[in-house]
C-alpha cells in the first residue's frame, strides 16, 4: 500500500459481461478492469444500461453471460460496495440524523460520525429535520453521507451528481478524490462532467 492508502489493494474484473432486463440484452461483450485508486465513469443516453450494469455490477441483477469478480477483498473487512441509486431511499418522516443512523447501523459504523458525515456534505444544520422536508439537492446530498458513515471500497453510484449546485458537484468531486487516494475505487453512472483525473469512460449505446 502506498501512503494515504487505507484499502487493502482490490480491483474490479468483468469477463465477457452481458447484462440486460429479461430478454432484452443492452450490452455485451464487456471486458471491465478497474483497480484500487481509479474510477470508470458510465455514460450514454436514456435507456443505455447504465443503470443496469451498475445493478449487475453489485450483484442485484443477474448477468446474462459473463461474470463479475472482485479481486483481492477480505472478506473479513466486510462488504466491498455500496450501490447507491438514481432513488434517494429516504424515509420522509425520519429526520436526516435518524436516516443517517439508520444507514450506519445498516452497513456498519466504520465510518464518520453521522455528525461529521452530515458537516463534511453541508447538511450538519438540518439533522433534526425530517428527511422529507430536504430539497432535492439536499437529499442527494445524505446519500453522499451515506457513503461516508461506512467504509466500503468500492463505490458503484447512479446519477450521484443529479440535483447538486455548482458546490455540491464540488464536494461530489472532492469525496470521490478522497476516496481514490485511499486506494478506493467507482463506477458511476452520470449524465454530468465529475471534475476528478483518474477516472475513464465507458460509453454505452443507445437501445436498437
Ligand atoms: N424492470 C425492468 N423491466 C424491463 N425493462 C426494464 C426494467 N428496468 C429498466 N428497463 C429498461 O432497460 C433499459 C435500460 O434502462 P437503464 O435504467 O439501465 O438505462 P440508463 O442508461 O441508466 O438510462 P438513464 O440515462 O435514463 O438513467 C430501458 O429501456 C428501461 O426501460
């Protein structure tokens, strides 16, 4: 490991990867590598699979052929992912602390404090407020802290930036940046341009 470094070194494979939505196949042949440290951006337009293969990505879709694997994770330091959707999976009558609560003691207090997650992504004057009151930025906003409260490595994020302000796709940036370095790694999903080098991209096409 390198310094700065806090994830043991893992890296992302997909081998002739085929996904799709029951017997319509939306891309094929997809040969994946990405390493601790760098991040695959998805891109391409409505209805492209981009979604889709971020679901088979983190084992919630079934690939039509080809496999998924996930090299050099111990399986002792927990789950590898997140998968955070295009949905914000807020409860409107819990308020943003209890949500955040709610996601840490779900996936593991390894992380910030809810306190410090909801300072770092500019929500730290809104805990008490129920979640549904959050504008739409704003809740894009706590499913960031989401991904703060409990370390994972591997980050597979659908439309993260949708909604944010000009700052908001800062932190989005700064976040992944941090993430990178520690030897993290992402898949993202995105319509939008996320200011961080490292990152490739995968362009899908567009449904027949
Ligand atoms: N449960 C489902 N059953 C059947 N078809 C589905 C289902 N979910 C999605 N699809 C279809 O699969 C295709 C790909 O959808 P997907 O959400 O992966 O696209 P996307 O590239 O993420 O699009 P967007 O840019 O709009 O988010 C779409 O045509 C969609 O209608």
């Amino acid at each position: 490991m390198t310094q700065g470094q806090v994830y043991s070194p893992l890296s992302l494979h997909t081998q002739g990867l085929a996904v799709g939505r029951g017997e319509t196949m939306l891309a094929h042949g997809l040969a994946l590598d990405v390493a601790g440290g760098s991040g695959l951006l998805l891109r391409g337009p409505n209805g492209a699979g981009k979604s889709t293969l971020l679901l088979t990505l983190a084992g919630l879709l079934a690939p039509i052929e080809g496999t998924v694997t996930i090299e050099g994770h111990d399986p002792d330091d927990g789950p590898a992912l997140h998968y955070c959707g295009h949905r914000n999976a807020v409860r409107a009558r819990m308020t943003v602390r209890q949500t955040l609560g709610f996601w840490a003691a779900l996936n593991g207090h390894t992380g910030l404090a809810a306190d410090a997650a909801l300072d770092r992504v500019g929500l730290g004057k809104t805990a008490k407020l129920d979640a549904g009151y959050l504008s739409a930025g704003q809740q894009r906003r706590l499913v960031l802290a989401r991904l703060l409260v409990s370390r994972r490595p591997l980050w597979l994020l659908d439309e993260p930036s949708a909604a944010l302000d000009a700052d908001g796709r800062v932190l989005l940036a700064d976040l992944l940046s941090a993430h990178l370095a520690e030897g993290g790694l992402a898949v993202i999903a995105t319509h939008d341009d996320i200011a961080v080098s490292s990152l490739t991209t995968l362009q899908l096409g567009a449904t027949p």
